[in-house]
C-alpha cells in the first residue's frame, strides 16, 4: 500500500484551488498525466531575472527590468491597429506604456493617473525613449511581493498562460510533504544535497538561472532520486527473477560438438567467451536473465542455437521469439539445415497459421516432438502450452520493459532468459535499459565477411546513380533504395518512398518494390518476400527495414538524405547487405552544404563498421536523447534525468541498488523503508509488490 504521506501528491489537479474544467484539460494535456505530483515533476527549462531597477535613469540596455513610476497620462489610439500610450515617469526620466488592442477601461483601472505601479516585462528604447510593450505584471506597491525576482519558464501548450501554471504550481507546492531521507548520508553531504522537499520547491522557485542546469545540485539531487527509484525497481524485479528457483541444465558438449561439426566456419572469440557465459549461468540452479548485444553480422543467431540446445541436451524445450513474422521465418530458415544436421525438431508458429494447421503445430509443442519453437509475441498466447519449456531467447525486443521481459516467461517452470539486439547501445546507456541483466557483448564479425564499401555522394547525381544500377542488376545483384519519408510533406523538402519509386518504376518497370510502415504487415511481408526471392530487382523503402532483413542477393544499399539519419540508424541499415559472398557497397547521399556535425557523422560512417564505435560517437555527436529516443530504442522517458548529463550518476543509482538489495533484499531496514516510499514516489508500485511475494 502506498504510504499515507504521498496520497496529497496523488490527488488529482483538479483539487487545487483555481483549476477549472477548461485549465484542467490543457495542464493534463500539457503534464501527460492529471495528478499533483505530474504537475510538481513539470521542470522549467530556464528561468527570468526581473531585477528591480532604481532609478529609471540608469537603464542602459534593452532587457527584462521590474520598476516603479508614476502615471502621468493615456494616450489611446484613435485608430483600432495603432497602438494605446500610457506616459509615465520615475523622477524625470519618462517612460511609455505601450499596449494594442488591450481594453481601454481595464488599462483606466490598471494604470491610474497619479499613482505609483510596479511594472515588470522588458524594456526598449523607441525614437531614444523608454518603453514597455504590454508589461507581464503592473501592480499597485503593496503587492510588489507577488513579482518574483526568478521567474520559472516552463514548456507550455496553446491555450494556457504562464501565469495560470505559475499559479497552480504555487497552489500545489504546499502539498509536499517532508519524507524520510532514502539517500545515504555520505552522498548527501559529499554532494551537497538538500532534502527532496528542499530540493522540489527550488526547482520552481530558482534563485538564480543556474538553478535551471542538469549540473547544479538541485537537479543532480532530484535526477539521483529518479535513477535510485528505476535501477532500485529493476533490482528487485531482478532478485524475484533470481529467487525463484532455476534449472540447472548440464552436459552441453554432445549436441555443441554436432553443431560445432555442421558450421561451416570457427566460432570467433567473443562467440566463444559469451557462449562460456551463458554456459556458467546455465549450470547454475538460478535463472538465467543475459542480455546479448550483437552487431551486425557478429553471428547472434549461432549463438542463440548453442544456447537452446543446451536445455533439449536436458529433455528440455527452447522458444525463439522476433518481433515481426517476417525475422521468425527468417530464423527459422537460418536454423532449420541446422537443426536437420544435428537431429533437432524445429517448427515455426505465426500469427498465419490458421485451423487444423494451427492445431498440429500447437499438438507438437504440447507432446514435446516440437524441440524448438520459433514465432512472433503469438507463441505467449493462451492457446499455447509447453510440454517443457527450459530456455526462451528473445530477439531484438529492447522495446520490452523489465516487466514485460518477465511476463514472456511464464510459460514454462523458471525457463533460462536470453535477450538479444542488435542495436550497440553505448555501455553508459545499457544500464537504463537492461540494469537488471546481466550483459554479454559480441564483439568480432566472423572471419571471411567482407568489408562494406561505404561512400558519400551529393543528390545532386541522383539521376546518374538510378541509371547506373542496371550493371548491378543485370550481374543478378539486388538493391536496398532508403527514403526518409513515406509520401510528400509540406513541411520537409525530403525524399520519399512513394516518388522514388515511381521514378524507379518508369527505368526498370514492375521489377521494382515499395515497403513502408504505413502498410499491412502481410502485405510488407509479400513485397519482402518477392525481393528474397528474386523476383524484385531493387526495394524501396523507408526504415522499416532496419532490422532483421536478410538477403544475402543484395549487395547495394542506397540512403537518401543520409544527414538527416542518426549513426545507429544508419549503420543499421548498411547491415542489411555485405551478408553474401559477393562485395557490397553503401551509398549515403546527401543534400549540400552540409553541417558541420553533419560531415562528422558521415566520415564516421565512410571509415568504421564497428557499431560499438559508432554508437559511442553518436552519444559524443547527437546526445542520448536522439540516438535511443523511444520510437528507436525505448529508452524510458525521465522526469529530471537527462541521459548527456547524468550518466555518472545512473553509473552511481546502479551500484547503490545492488548493494541494497544485496544487503536488505526485503527493505526492511530504516533506509529500506524510506526506499518504499522512493518506489511510490516515482510510481514504481509493481517492483513493490515482487517484495516477499517469492
């Protein structure tokens, strides 16, 4: 149950005094959420310095100022654009007040003549004269308090003013309740950290722009919060994981030494030290849960064989999991010669199959003739039971959360876990993303696998390269052609699948494909089907074929507007070809002049296939916030951490979670109760209840 002190912080915004119906949908809309506590987590991105300035006279330059002066005049417009002037003055030095289309009774009310007002908002000089252009503030002097010297920007939404969500924030503040301190004391006072309460009501009441920086210790404190709550929450999903009593499958060389026998190359040394890894882990009576990061063409599939038939030595059965129908018939026919070489059933289950040829196959892996089953998210449907699942390998599910991850598992009696991608994700971000696994990286492509020749080549010759594939395709090569859109836009002057593949049709006629995100899956499956299968020459798509495609027939990859793709995403895509025999190349077109980051990513790409390389470069040159953004990668989106700037302090959350939950698993110390709350805070309620539940 969550602790009564936070039940205020949980109430809906719609409890706060001033927040009416209209307000209320544009704060939810604005916060993402309805509760006090998303309004309180809304952080300002800078903030204004309204400095009191006395005496008139001393303004210099244009800029934001707070002053007093008296009301000597109005002046309205007598036309209806033209602009209503309201003289003023502080000594003798004059000033005008300058507003359009405000009111003429309310300005009467607001700027008397004879008496002094405090105004606030930015200054200018027109014709060498003072001025104000519709003041954020004008006050009578006894309510000077109310204009604060730091004033919080916020990111906003149409429709809602600044000043109603500085006013609701200011109502939800006093909510906040004192909370038992979960941070160690020696981090407190080595960094300088107020309480969270503190901490919470500086971040929108900032007494300097400092305030507003991801490094000041405000927001390092409340960013430690957030990385403790999410690597504290994954932890302890982590240890029910580990709790709950594993496998401990043993006598892999009979079935490894046939697999060994029936490759047609030698295991690199990265397969060789990660597949000792997950040997060890496998060995053990608690469950496997490894992460396996591959780049492309590293052999992550041979690795993942070895691996399930680890548990069918054991009488056991695997399962294979891929995100589309399409990358399971993929694996399927990677491992089915395989599998026919070392005596190992395997079937393949899809959302395709369908009545008695659905029921067969579910009959198989029920009676257990079924050894590995390979499919789509469908194999974790009610309608399928395991005869003995050991072992479930994951692929290229990084979009799964920890609790997700877990939920695929209870098919079976404590299966062993394998996660694989083959994405590179830089090591300081792997922990916000799989801190609850452990993590094996390969690292070596296997021998014999020839370089891509990468090269950059203006747009400006995009007419000459469409031309000149007909040597490729008439040598029997096949052509990846990337689009970053999908069909015109207004707004971004980009290519798009949907012209270049009209342009492409009218050269090379119906041997020409088009897959996009905006089609059918059976219809992208068909259309990437006839491409395999040699009856398209050239593919136009836009990213959808990212990950997972593999036709080793296609030897040239073409990327329009290459500068406007992430590194990863890049690399990615070159991946798709250099899978066969014969040489590959990779053409990144461009649009010049480009920037100078712009240059920088390419020459990355020209000279390195190593994806760890790149993903590294890509967090130097892009930020985190762009390489492994959620429609990407998943990466969870923050309240205050910013994956740039705070990558020592998720390092710092990690280290501190596992010795908790090493040292009190249960929380059920003074700290671990204080770290309950933590969990409540930041809404990690489901790694609460894995507490004691076994």
């Amino acid at each position: 149950m969550r602790p009564i002190t936070l039940d205020p912080l949980f109430k809906s915004i719609r409890t706060l005094d001033g927040v009416g119906p209209k307000n209320a949908t544009l704060m939810e809309k604005l916060l993402g959420g309805e509760k006090i506590i998303d309004l309180l987590r809304h952080k300002p991105i800078d903030c204004i310095h309204r400095g009191y300035i006395k005496p008139l006279s001393s303004i210099n330059r244009e800029g934001i100022a707070t002053t007093k002066v008296t009301i000597t005049s109005h002046s309205p417009s007598r036309r209806r654009a033209a602009p209503y002037r309201i003289m003023a003055k502080d000594g003798d030095q004059p000033m005008d007040i300058v507003y359009f289309n405000a009111p003429g009774q309310w300005l009467k009310d607001t700027y008397p003549i004879g008496k002094d007002i405090i105004i606030s908002g930015k200054i200018e000089f027109y014709n060498d004269k003072i001025q104000m252009l519709h003041p954020d503030y004008a006050l009578p002097p006894e309510r000077k308090n109310e204009i604060k010297e730091y004033e919080s920007i916020y990111p906003m939404t149409g429709g809602l003013s600044p000043k109603m969500l500085h006013k609701v924030i200011d109502h939800a503040l006093p909510v906040l309740p004192s909370l038992p301190e979960w941070i160690d004391e020696t981090m407190i006072k080595k960094y300088q950290w107020s309480s969270w309460k503190e901490c919470m009501t500086a971040l929108h009441h900032p007494q300097s722009s400092k305030e507003t920086l991801n490094d000041h210790p405000v927001r390092t404190r409340l960013a430690y919060d957030e990385a403790l709550s999410r690597q504290l929450a994954m932890q302890l999903v982590r240890a029910k994981f580990k709790k709950k009593k594993g496998i401990a499958f043993d006598g892999f060389d009979d079935l490894r030494a046939k697999l060994l026998a029936a490759l047609p190359f030698d295991l690199t040394g990265a397969q060789q030290r990660t597949l000792s890894e997950i040997d060890t882990d496998m060995a053990s009576p608690h469950r496997m849960l490894r992460l396996l990061q591959g780049d492309v063409g590293s052999g992550k599939t041979v690795v993942a064989l070895a691996t399930m038939l680890n548990v069918i030595g054991n009488g056991y059965q695997a399962a294979m999991m891929a995100p589309t129908e399409i990358l399971a018939r993929q694996h399927a026919e990677t491992l089915q010669p395989l599998c026919d070489a070392i005596g190992v059933t395997l079937t393949i289950l899809t959302g395709r199959d369908k009545g008695k040829d659905r029921q067969a196959i579910l009959d198989t892996i029920e009676n257990g003739k079924a050894q590995i089953i390979i499919g789509t998210h469908a194999l974790f449907q009610d309608s399928v039971a395991f005869h003995k699942l050991g072992c479930v390998v994951i692929d290229e599910q990084h979009r799964f959360g920890v609790h997700q991850r877990l939920s695929l598992t209870d098919k079976g009696t404590a299966p062993d876990v394998l996660v694989m991608t083959a994405t590179p994700i830089p090591r300081t971000l792997t922990l916000s993303l799989f801190g609850d696994m452990d993590v094996s990286r390969l690292d070596e492509k296997p021998p014999g696998r020839k370089p891509i020749d990468t090269v950059l080549i203006s747009n400006d010759r995009l007419a000459d390269i469409a031309e000149g594939l007909k040597r490729k395709i008439a040598e029997g090569e096949r052509i990846y052609w990337v689009c970053p859109l999908v069909e015109e836009s207004e707004k971004m002057n980009l290519a798009n699948a949907e012209d270049r593949h009209t342009l492409l049709s009218q050269i090379y006629g119906d041997r020409v494909g088009l897959v996009h995100g905006r089609m059918k899956p059976l219809d992208k499956d068909a259309v990437m089907q006839k491409f395999a299968g040699g009856d398209l020459d050239i593919l136009v798509a836009t990213t959808v074929i990212e990950v997972g495609v593999n036709v080793p027939e296609a030897t040239v990859m073409i990327i329009e507007h290459a500068e406007r793709f992430g590194l990863a995403q890049l690399h990615q895509l070159r991946g798709r070809v250099g899978r066969g025999s014969d040489k590959s190349s990779c053409i990144l077109l461009y649009n010049a002049p480009l920037s100078e980051t712009g240059k920088e990513r390419l020459k990355v790409m020209r000279d390195t296939e190593d994806g760890f390389v790149i993903a590294e470069k890509d967090l130097e040159l892009r930020g985190a916030g762009e390489i492994l953004g959620t429609r990407q990668s998943g990466l969870p989106a923050t309240y205050f951490i910013s994956y740039d700037d705070h990558r020592d302090l998720m390092q710092m959350a990690h280290q501190d979670a596992r010795l908790i939950t090493e040292k009190d698993p249960e929380l059920t110390s003074r700290r671990g109760d204080a770290l309950k709350t933590l969990l409540y805070l930041f809404e990690q309620d489901e790694a609460v209840r894995t507490l004691g539940s076994g």
